[in-house]
C-alpha cells in the first residue's frame, strides 16, 4: 500500500467518535406541506435528542403515498451540521426561505411532500449514514423517523405505530410534535408553525391563531387512585464537595415486588403526564425538602418493544435528575448530578425520604437502614427496610 494511503488509514483510526449515536438520536419535530398557504412550499424540521448528532450528511428525506409506497426522495443531506450540537437543538429542511417563513433553511429539499394523506422519514441505516448511500431507499424501516398523515393505509414502521389522522397541508399549521411514543397519533398535533433552523433563527408566517379542539369526556379521571406504596431501599447515596456544587450527586435503588406501573397510554403513564419525585429530611439539624418535575415528552421512554409494558425510562444528561429506570415488580434506580440538587451535607440527614410518584401512583422510600455520615462529603444507606407509610 502507498505511504500516502496507509497515512490516511493511520488517520481515520486514530480520529475520536463520539460515544453516543453520531445522527440518530433525533426525531422528526414539525412537517408542513403547504407552508404559508403557498403550493409547494414546505419544510420538515428535525429535533435532537441527545448532543452531537450533527453528522447527518447523506441521510435521507423521502416522501411515500398514501397506500405505503415509495413516493421520491426529496433530499439527501450534502453535508453535516455544526459542532455545537446538543440535546433539543432543531435543524430543518425546506424548498426556500419563504417555505422557512424568511429565515434559511439548512438545507434545501425538493418539494414533494403529499398532500392530504401520506408519510415523509427522514435519516438512514447504521451508526453513520452510509457513503455511498446505496441502502433501499423505498423501505421506510431502514430510515430514523417517520411521520405519517391522513388516512395512510401503508404498513406503517415501528415508530409510526398509528398514523395521525391530521395532514399537515390547510395553509395554516404544521403537524408538530409533542410527545415521543412512537404512535403518530398521540405525538402529533396541528399547531401553528414554528421552523426553528440550526442558528436557532425561528421563521414565520403572520399571526396564527392555535386550533380550536373540541373533546369529548366520559366519567374517567385524570389520575388512577391507587395505595402508595412503600416500597424495601436497597441502595442510597448523597456525595457533595466543598465550593463546588456542580459536583453534587446522588443516587437511589429499591428492588421491590411492589414497584407497579399503570397502563401504557394511561392517566399514570409519565410519557405522556410526567412525574415528579421528592427527596426530604426530617434531620433537625441537615433538614432540606426538594421535589424535582419531570415533565411528559422525550426525556421518557418506554422499555421493551412496541406494545409492552415492561417500564418506563427518564434520561436527561444535561439535567438535575439525568436518569430514572422504573420496572414493575423489579426495581426503582434514580440518578442525578449537579448544583441543582437541593441537598447538602453540613450535618448528618439521616433519615432521607424519597417519593416517587406518577399520575395516582406515589411510591416511597426512607433511606435509614444501614447508614454511613461524613460531613461535608457523603450520606449512604442500604437495605432499609420499607417505611410504614408515605409521607
């Protein structure tokens, strides 16, 4: 091999990934195929769910008919994106400025987006998107994310689950993305259109009034009404250093038998409603009384495959709370980090309380058991024993 070949090789060995997907932990956020009122201008914007998925260069924008079959391919993306990528951060794909609402687009696609009823999937197969691209376009299981509208009566992938029945089209509002449960109907609304590009410059088209929905209840409630549940500690940690509050951390672990979720979809599932979860310390002297929110949307996830109901996962590394792992009948694992943590550890807090709750389910912990104090830098505990009641 020529020294100038095995040079580039030593090259692309030696270059630092980085440790998380480099593109696909992303979502598509907002589609709108009439922009404006205007035929043929439109946009798909895309938001990241993690940082550094910038390297998006030759993944795909295509457009499929309504009974599933492959429509066009709009786009493939010429290059990638910026450095500063982090979680949240949206980029977006449009035929012109004017289909942006006036700012640029980071890319331009041909227009082609389906009217009325259809499905648009962004992205490609693999940890990088191939180069060259010679992955089967026409297959949607091969892209990252896919919206589809109207009445779609394709096979829809695993992350369409059921096609929302709005289009994105009347001249007025986008389909834009609220939840990520990998159902189209539940994560889409119409609302009024917000292309946000990967300056974060936000286009617009006038004065949009939100739609009117109108819902028709029954009897049900918003949250199930069910016994809290106190539940055996395994594990807790509370560790701080001295001037340096971004160093705080904690971490909580009950495995339980007891440890229940409600159904998938449901008044106490927290992909949808959230959750919120309180630490506290009745100490008199290291006494403190946080309760951290942990709002419905992507943060969450569901665990298992389509369909089950094996948990719920929370991560959010940018975050006070950055992840919470809860599996009925099994175990409970909260983490978190940072100066937003309400704790300090000037005396000892023994004992800790941790509330847990979803929906109408309120799930506990009181963390004295097996203790170990040092001022100033930690608090442990194991294998406390389940209290008699939540507070």
């Amino acid at each position: 091999m020529p020294r100038t070949a095995l040079a580039a090789v030593a090259l692309l060995l030696l270059r630092p990934l980085p440790s998380h997907a480099l593109f696909h932990l992303a979502v598509i956020d907002e589609v709108n195929a009439n922009a404006g009122g205007v035929a043929g201008q439109q946009y798909v914007e895309i938001r990241v769910l993690n940082d550094s998925q910038n390297l998006v260069s030759h993944s795909k924008l295509s457009a499929f008919n309504c009974d599933g079959s492959f429509n066009s391919m709009l786009l493939e993306v010429p290059s990638d994106l910026g450095s500063t990528m982090t979680s949240g951060k949206r980029w977006i794909m449009a035929t012109s400025a004017a289909a942006a609402g006036g700012i640029t687009p980071d890319f331009v696609m041909a227009s082609g987006i389906p009217t009325g009823c259809g499905m648009v999937c962004w992205g490609a197969p693999g940890l990088l998107p191939p180069n060259p691209p010679t992955w089967d376009q026409t297959n949607p299981a091969n892209y990252t994310d896919c919206l589809a509208y109207g009445s779609y009566t394709g096979a829809p992938p695993m992350k369409v689950g059921t096609p929302n029945p709005d289009a994105p089209d009347d001249g007025t509002y986008s389909l834009t993305r609220g939840t990520n449960t990998n159902n189209n109907a539940n994560d889409f609304d119409l609302a009024c259109p917000t292309p946000t590009n990967f300056a974060g410059a936000a286009g617009s088209f006038g004065a949009c009034a939100p739609p009117t929905t109108t819902t028709t209840t029954t009897s049900s409630t918003t949250t199930s009404t069910v016994a809290p549940a106190p539940l055996t500690g395994k594990t807790f940690k509370l560790s701080v250093k001295l001037g340096d509050d971004s160093k705080k951390k904690m971490t909580a672990l009950a495995k339980d038998p007891a440890i229940a979720i409600g159904a998938n979809g449901g008044p106490d599932d927290p992909v949808l409603h959230g959750a919120t979860l309180r630490v506290v310390s009745d100490s008199a002297a290291g006494a403190f009384d946080t309760t951290y929110s942990l709002p419905a949307g992507p943060n969450w996830t569901y665990m298992g495959k389509a369909g089950q109901n094996k948990g719920y996962k929370w991560t959010d590394k940018l975050g006070t709370i950055t992840g919470v792992q809860l599996k009925p009948g099994k175990s409970l694992k909260i983490t978190g980090k940072g100066a937003g943590l309400g704790h300090d550890l000037d005396d000892d807090p023994n004992p800790v309380t941790v509330v847990f709750t979803i929906g109408g389910r309120e799930q506990c912990m009181s963390f004295g058991g097996t203790t170990r104090f040092k001022a100033d830098k930690s608090y442990a505990a194991k294998d406390a024993p389940a209290p008699g009641s939540c507070p």
